[in-house]
C-alpha cells in the first residue's frame, strides 16, 4: 500500500511538473513580440502602420484602426457629406463630438502661437479655390475682400458643446491638421493597448514610439520638392525618431494652375485671402505631438522663411527643417537644435 502511494504521488508531481512547463511555454509564447504591418487609404491619402506586439496585444489592433479612422472620417472630412464638420457649415448647429472638439481645440491654441498664420476659418476660401469638393472660382480681389470678413480664428469659439461663430458664412476646415491628429489618436490607442513600439504615418504625417526590431531607432525621410503631384517621392535626407513626430507641409504637391497660368497652391494666407507665393517649397516640424507639428508646419509654410526664422528665434526649443528655392537651386535652412539630428543619403 505505502508502495502504490508514493508511485501515486510520483506520478502526480510529474504531471504538475508537465503542466506546470506548458503554462509556462504558453505564458513565453504569450509574451512573444511580432511585427505587424498594416497599410490602407484614409483621408485621400494612404497610411503605413508598423508596430511590434504580442498575439493577445495585437487580438483587435486593425478593427479598432477601422473604428476610429471612420469616427474621424464622420466628425472631421468635408469629403463626408453627412459628417459633423459639414453639418457645422451648413449651419444645423449640432452637438459637437469629443474628436472634433480636441481638433478644434489644437487648431485654436497653434492659431494663437502662430499669431493667426494657422486658422482653421479658412473654409469658405477653400471652397472658392476649388481645393474641396465645390467648383474652382475665378477670384477677384474684390471677392477674395468680401471673404476676408468671414475669417478670423477669434470669430469661432465652442460653448456647450456647439460651435459658435460671429458669422454664419464662415466655414471651418481642420485639414491642415486632421491628419496629424489621426497620427497621434492611432498612436494614443496602441499605447492604450500596452503596445510601445510603433511607427505611425497617415499621407507624410509621422510619429514614431519606442524602437524597431532590434532595438534600432525608426528613421523617416524628408521628401524632397516634386515637379507636380504625380511625381515619385524621393528622399535625401533622414531623420532618427525618438518618441517624436516630423510632418512636412510643402505647397508643391497640392496646387492647381488657373485659366490665367497662375499657380494656386492649397496654402492659403489668412490676412491675405490668397494662395502663397513666396520661394519657401516645404516645412518640417520636429516635436513629440504630430498635431502640433502639422499644424506648424502649415503656419510656417504660410509666413515664408524670413518670417518663420524671425518666429522661431522667439521660440528656440522648437525644430523645423525648410527647403527654398533660390538663385535657381535648392537651398535649405535648419534650426540649429535640429542640425545635427538630420542625416544625408
């Protein structure tokens, strides 16, 4: 009897032992790190998603892009005609959405920084450019004047969750930083889900967190201006992401030429009413949010580079890289706090 009870209680610690070595090969597998490579259209543009993650982490990851990619497509797009920003524009006064008002939000504080070079009440012009879904308008400077009444981003403000506006015919337009801010929301739920080693890029605007396979840093280029829209994006110069984000604003790809020859680029001067024309072709942004660094981006874009190095020089902890045309050649100017960090092909 003592004999088949100790047999027994061999037995029985074997079989823990065994259950105990496939919990414990199940619990390594769990914590197994792949990489995951996601890619698609949003906002007219492609995004190009890489992260590193276990299977459980990894479980909704694209369903839960999906989600969210239309919640944004449904609250920010002018290309979405039932979405809420059109809703707004069209004046049926809705209740506002914590997406639109976080944009909104960003949108207004970048305006003040950037002393109203960034204003997202330049809807109404966009449209009479032709740079949404309306026709393309021939534009006066008598109309373009008229308009001018109707901008302002001190005449917009929420309340209550409604959009207030001084004017009924102003229109709003967050292009120049949905993007962005889609970069930051996807990057923001895949640290919600424990993830911590990703790059994020929707149409150019990029944020990168923790560090690729083998521990190497995410790197990103600088595309280089385009001859038009269609043109192959090549890069020459490279930049090493650490918990950062980099959006390039340039006036090169977005651009229609009108009845008259006249270049009208999608970058349009809140004071002036009109497209830039100035020889600065692009912007980079450096910073930790890709909300902020797109929607300075454009502002630096729209004040040229004489006026964007006078704003930086008050403002010396932000990094922008800018490429110009002059003296017919490609010339580039990079805020000394950056200079070292960019690298060339």
């Amino acid at each position: 009897m003592n004999r088949y009870l100790k047999l027994t209680k061999i037995n029985n610690l074997f079989f823990a032992l065994i259950a105990l070595s496939t919990l414990v090969l199940a619990s390594c597998k769990d914590n197994t790190t792949h990489k995951y490579t996601l890619d698609g259209i949003t906002q007219g543009s492609y995004y190009h998603i890489v992260y590193l993650a276990t299977d459980k982490q990894n479980e909704t990851v694209k369903e839960d892009i999906n989600k969210l990619l239309a919640q944004i497509d449904n609250s920010l797009s002018l290309w979405n005609e039932g979405s809420l920003i059109n809703k707004i524009n069209n004046n049926q006064n809705p209740n506002l959405d914590s997406l639109f008002i976080d944009c909104f939000n960003w949108s207004q504080q970048i305006s003040l920084l950037s002393n109203g070079y960034l204003d997202c009440t330049i809807g109404l012009l966009v449209e009479k450019y032709g740079f949404a879904k309306k026709e393309k308008q021939a534009l006066t400077q008598e109309t373009i004047d008229s308009l001018l009444q109707f901008v302002g981003y001190k005449k917009v403000r929420i309340e209550n969750q409604k959009l207030l506006k001084t004017h009924p015919q102003t229109k709003i337009d967050l292009n120049a930083i949905a993007q962005g801010y889609t970069t930051d929301r996807i990057s923001w739920m895949l640290k919600g889900k424990g993830i911590d080693n990703f790059i994020v890029d929707i149409g150019g605007e990029v944020r990168a967190s923790g560090a690729k396979e083998k521990g190497k840093n995410w790197l990103c280029g600088i595309e280089q201006p385009a001859k038009d829209s269609n043109s192959e994006r090549s890069y020459t110069t490279y930049l090493e992401l650490q918990n950062q984000a980099i959006v390039t604003s340039g006036s090169y790809r977005k651009y229609y030429t009108d009845s008259l020859g006249n270049r009208r680029s999608h970058a349009i001067n809140p004071f002036t009413g009109k497209s830039v024309e100035h020889n600065l072709l692009s912007v980079s942004v450096v910073d930790s949010s890709a909300t902020f660094c797109d929607g300075l981006a454009t502002a630096l874009l729209v004040m040229g580079l004489d006026k964007s190095k006078v704003f930086l020089s008050k403002h010396p902890n932000l990094k922008a890289h800018f490429i110009y045309f002059e003296n017919n050649q490609y010339k580039t100017y990079t805020t000394p706090n950056l200079k070292l960090n960019l690298k060339d092909s």
